[in-house]
C-alpha cells in the first residue's frame, strides 16, 4: 500500500512515531508526501522540500539471521537506481556513491536515510523527480533537467516493486548478490575518491569496493586499505 499525504513534516518521523506508538507498519507499505516541511537528511542535513519529487518512507523489519541493518542503505540505493533506470531508460552516468546517494554523473539525484526504532528500520529515500535543491557543498540534478519527465506516482509504484524484490532477496540470505549488482552499478573501483573521514580526517585514495559488511574500502597511496565506516565520500576530477 502506497499512502500518500499533501504535507507532512517528515515520512521518517512520521514512521518513526508509529513505531514507538505500537502501530503496526507492514514491510512493502509506503508514506509518501506532496511536501514535507521537516524533512532531514544523512548527518543532520536538510532534506529539500521539492514539489513534484519523490519523498517517502518504507520499514523494514529485522528478523533472525538477517544480514547488519547497515547494508540496507545499500539494497535502498540499489531498488532507487533500478526504479530510475525503468523509468529513465537510456540515462548515462547514473551511479551509486556510498553509503546513500545517487548520482547522475557528478550531480547528487536522490539520497537515503536510514533510522532505527527497535528492531524496525525506517527507510526514507528522496529521489529529485521534477527539481533539483541548491545545495553548497554539491552539485544537483534532476530527472526533468536531464530530459525525462517521470511522476511522482509512477515513481513510487515502480520504488515499491524494485524495494520489494531487494528486500525478499534480503531476507532470504542473498546479501551476496545483492552486494555484486550494488558493485556493478557504483563507481568503478579504483576511481579517485576523497574521504572526510570522522575518525582520521580528510583522506583520498582509491575506491576499493565495499567489503561483506557493505564497509566502504579506501586504498592508500603506500598500498594500506583503510575501512571506512562512516563519512561523505567525493569523486575527485
């Protein structure tokens, strides 16, 4: 079920708030919204209130035996490119950035926010559908500025599928293959990356892949591979 509301203040909390209240949030449902006036993103940033993109929020529930909660970050961004792809086909330059983004050559298209509430995850993904945000630390864009115009309830219905075919594969133990098409559909390894890391600072050296753990991998100048658990990485040229 795909519910959709005209304004909100954010999907994530929205769920959230359902969650602690012991209302019952079925994997496969969705929470989208026209506009959302409190939207937040990864690290505390805003989550650009867009009229026409894609805003929404999906749970996934954590079962024995599941793989670390962290990689559905990844298996978020894998259905997001290949809900874009059905949608945009023909579109170049369309990559996975660790550990949430989409790109679309150097220029962010959509992102994901994971937020935990017991053993449920909330899953909320922004996709600039119809307009890009101005932000000053990135270059942005938008399915419209690139030539395809794609709604926002056609987008959410072809999301729901490819979100619900990861996450079975998800439950069912295949994190593996999930991890290889999420590899084939990321920057290349061996790209030229820089890591504002939080535990060592700024670092730059080559995009090693992700490790079984969906932990980013930074290979070093003098040979070394650093795993990088949390930070913003950057394409460098």
């Amino acid at each position: 079920m795909i519910e959709t509301v005209a304004q909100i203040g954010s999907t994530n909390a929205a769920l959230l708030d359902r969650l602690a209240a012991g209302e019952s949030a079925p994997e496969g449902d969705w929470l989208v919204a026209d506009r959302q006036v409190a939207g937040r993103g990864r690290a505390g940033r805003v989550w650009s209130d867009g009229f026409g993109n894609f805003m929404g929020s999906t749970v996934a529930h954590l079962r024995s035996g599941d793989p670390l909660p962290q990689t559905l970050a990844l298996v978020a961004g894998l259905a997001v490119h290949r809900a874009v792809m059905a949608l945009a086909p023909g579109l170049e330059g369309l990559v996975l950035k660790w550990p949430n983004d989409l790109l679309a050559g150097q220029a962010k298209l959509a992102g994901i926010l994971l937020e935990r509430q017991g053993d449920s995850i909330v899953v909320g993904i922004g996709v600039n559908l119809a307009q890009a945000p101005d932000l000053p630390d990135r270059a942005t864009a938008s399915l419209e500025s690139l030539g395809f115009r794609v709604s926002r309830d056609a987008f959410a219905e072809a999301l729901a599928q490819e979100w619900h075919w990861a996450l079975t594969r998800w439950h069912c133990g295949e994190w593996s293959a999930l991890r290889q098409e999420w590899l084939a559909r990321a920057m290349p390894v061996g790209s030229l990356i820089s890591v504002n890391d939080r535990e060592h600072g700024l670092l730059m050296g080559a995009f090693g892949g992700i490790d079984g753990d969906g932990v980013a991998l930074l290979r070093l100048a003098d040979g070394a591979t650093r795993a990088i658990h949390a930070g913003d990485i950057d394409l460098v040229g």
